[in-house]
C-alpha cells in the first residue's frame, strides 16, 4: 500500500521536501495543502514584486505538482476545515511547512501605535496576500522609518520609493500602487542598530539603492569605517569589503540630488515609539559595539515621522495540536521530528532564517525519516480526506483550479506587468465559477 502523506504548507519548505520525497524509491502519494487558493506561499507573497526572477524558482514547484503522485488542495485550512489530529490519522505522514508570517515585536513602548506595521504585514500587502488587502498603511506622511538592515528592510524602502515607470514590469497589486503613487513620503530613513559591517543586507540589493530614478541613497561618511577590519568568515571577507564601498558611494551623494532620500543610518536602536494615538516618530539611542553587541551609548534622538515599518525578523504562529515552543516561535521538534507520523520542515522548524534554497536540506532530512518510518502505507489519505472536506462543505482547489486562476491573473495584466494579482479569495473563487 502507498505510504499516505500530507504537507501542510505550499512554500519552498514544502515543495523542497515534496521533491525530496519524489527522489526516494519508495511508493509515496503526497498531498500538498494550503489554506489559500494559491501555492508557492513565500515566492507568491514574500519575495518583492520587482524581483520577478527570483519567483522562477516556482517553475520547478510546478513540475513538482504536476507529478501524477502529488495533489494540490488549496483553500483548506488546518484548524478550520480540518483538525490536524484527523489528518494525522487518515495520513501514515504529516510534515508542517506552514512558514513564518507573524512579524516579531519590537518590545518597546509605542510599538501598538497606529502606523505601526511590521514588515510582514506591510510586505503582504503590496503583494496583494488576502489576510492583508484592507491594511490600509498610512502614506499620507513625509517621513517613513524602516527599522532593520536586511534585505527585506531594502525591499521596503524601495518598494516606497520607486516610481511607477520603475514597477511597470512587476506584480505590485494595482490598489498598492495607487496608494504609493499618492503617498506624500519624500524620505526614508533605514535604521539598524550595528554597524555597516553587521548590517544582513546583500551588495546585489543595496546597489539598487543606487541606481532609482526618483530617489538618492546617502550615508553618513562618518559611520563609515575606512576597511572592514579583521573578519574571521571567509564569506565576510569576500562580500562585505563590497557592501563598504557601495556604502562610500552613497555617503559622497547630496540629499537635494533627487525628490526623495533613502537614508541610511547606522548605530541606533529604537527606544520608544513617539505621539498620541497615532505614530509621530521614533526615538533612539545611539549604540556602540562591545564584543560585536550592540550596547546603548546613552545619547538620543528623534526622527519624525508617520510610518514605522519594523523589520526585525518574523516568527511562526502555533499550529494547533502541535507542540509549539512560543519563545522561539518554532514547533517543538528534534532534527524535524515532532511526534509519531509528525514532522517539519522550513521556519516553522527553526526560524525564519537563510534565503529559498535554505529550505531544501530539511526536506531532505524529513523524506529520510519518513523513508525510515514508513517502509510501507497502511492509512487511506487522499480520498478520505476529500470526502471529509466534501461532506463539509469546504471547496478544495485543485492544480489545475490555481492554473485557471494564474491565467485570470496574467490575461488581466497590462504588459510590462506579468500579473494583475487577485487580491482576495472571494475574487479568487469567483474565477472558479464559486461564490
């Protein structure tokens, strides 16, 4: 009999360890579900929507759904539609590859503050995913602070910046662009509270930052260090000496060179959150760094403004009936093991951390151990599940639904744009024909 299985979670983490399953000998038929119409999670709604290559990675997830051994159910949630101690007992495996969606707090006062968004959040918004279409950000403000210095605090702020020549050839939902065309904001400051040598950005995404029609990249020469000292990683050696120059590039830039100003700040860590009801600035306190920490100096200062966007990492929300370690914000699990039959994979096992590919190894791990578990089958899966969710009244959507949904998208879209997203599930439905 065919060992029975369900990944829940249709992002990189999850279509990594359906491929690697597919590598075993072994008779498997793998289930892949999702709570949304659409798969491919973090490419669909993380990944910048001017950053079409790096969604190529989807084409290699869609010849793995296409497996005759492999099913799409999307619009199924666990916990709504589902328990996940059924799917445990109608699949021999479960495998988690849920992500991490939740943003992580900043942990100071003011945070709770209208405009006050986490980059999850605002990240999901301008690429059009459900939970998030009626977030409404408040751009109508001069100043924006984007606290963080990785890549997605880059994405951020030139997502915000960039004119709408520049974003004609992404996938920037059409209400997003709207409001960034009518958004007030002329500065975006980029705070972190290292150094440039610390900061998690890549060179490949800050040189953007340099080349944008409508807005100059600065930086303060003077926290700028004259090389990267000694750096024991060999990588660092190699990319950082990169990431240093392209700053000094910035630094020799005048704010009044173009409308708008991507500011880059370095050695400060927000302390408070500032105004009534309503966000008014930041408040921050210089740093210094001791034994590569970030300590407060004790010096302060503010930056007005009506938009924070922290962006300081995400964590996983629990999945209910897993074991869930809510300081880490990871289901409790050894090497990818949570329980009997329970497994996972991707942040949702150790933290949003790495880039797409990162995700692949712990596929490979889990399809060993289910290889080890599960010599044979002994579970109905698949068609039990969908009787289940028929008697229900959940309406499941197949590969070849989400097919006809990407082909809505794309006939809809004007060209340069390879899209026009549908930005709702009722919308996503009706192109099914469903109300």
């Amino acid at each position: 009999m065919s060992v029975s299985i369900a990944i829940v979670g249709t992002g990189p983490a999850g279509f990594y360890a359906a491929d690697a399953l597919l590598k075993q000998d072994a008779d498997y038929r793998i289930d892949l579900i999702d709570r949304l119409p659409t798969p491919y999670g973090l490419i669909r709604f993380g990944v910048a929507p001017d950053h079409q290559t790096t969604k190529n990675v989807s084409n290699s997830f869609e010849r793995t759904a296409a497996r005759d051994e492999v099913c799409f159910l999307g619009n199924v949630e666990i916990g709504r539609d589902v328990s996940l101690d059924e799917l445990r007992g109608l699949f021999d495996a479960v495998i988690l590859a849920v992500g991490a969606g939740a943003d992580r707090a900043l942990g100071i006062p003011g945070e709770d503050k209208r405009g006050v968004i986490g980059s999850a959040a605002f990240v999901g918004w301008y690429n059009a995913h459900p939970d998030l279409r009626g977030l409404d950000p408040p751009l109508g403000t001069e100043a924006a602070v984007v606290i963080g210095h990785g890549n997605v605090a880059i994405d951020v702020a030139r997502v915000l910046v960039k004119t709408p020549g520049e974003m004609a050839d992404s996938d920037l939902p059409d209400y997003a662009g709207a409001a960034i065309r009518a958004s007030a904001i002329t500065d975006v400051y980029l705070v972190g509270r290292r150094g440039p040598i610390q900061a998690k950005f890549t060179n490949k995404e800050l040189r953007e930052m340099g080349r944008l029609e409508n807005a100059v990249a600065l930086a303060d020469p003077a926290q700028l260090p004259a090389d990267v000292g000694d750096l024991e990683d060999e990588r660092e050696r190699r990319i950082k000496p990169k990431i240093l120059a392209t700053l000094k590039e910035f630094a020799e830039h005048q704010p009044d060179e173009k409308p708008k100003r991507v500011r880059f700040q370095f050695f400060a860590q927000p302390v408070e959150v500032l105004g009534g009801e309503s966000v008014e600035g930041v408040r921050f306190e210089r740093t210094k760094l001791e034994d590569g920490r970030a300590v407060g100096a004790g010096e302060f200062y503010d930056i007005k403004c009506g938009l924070v966007i922290p962006a300081v990492g995400y964590r996983s929300d629990p999945v209910p009936g897993a074991p869930f370690d809510d300081k880490r914000g990871i289901v409790v699990n050894e090497d990818g093991r949570v329980g009997d039959g329970l497994y996972a994979v991707g942040w949702i096992k150790r933290g949003p951390t790495g880039v797409i590919a990162t995700n692949r190894p712990d596929g490979v791990v889990v399809a060993k151990h289910v290889a080890a578990d599960f010599p044979e089958g002994s579970k109905p899966g698949r068609e039990t599940l969908m009787v289940l969710l028929q008697e229900r009244g959940v309406r499941a959507v197949s590969f070849d639904d989400w097919k006809t949904i990407e082909r809505a998208e794309i006939e809809a879209a004007t060209p340069p744009a390879p899209r026009r997203k549908l930005a709702t599930i009722d919308e996503m439905l009706a192109v099914l024909g469903q109300d």
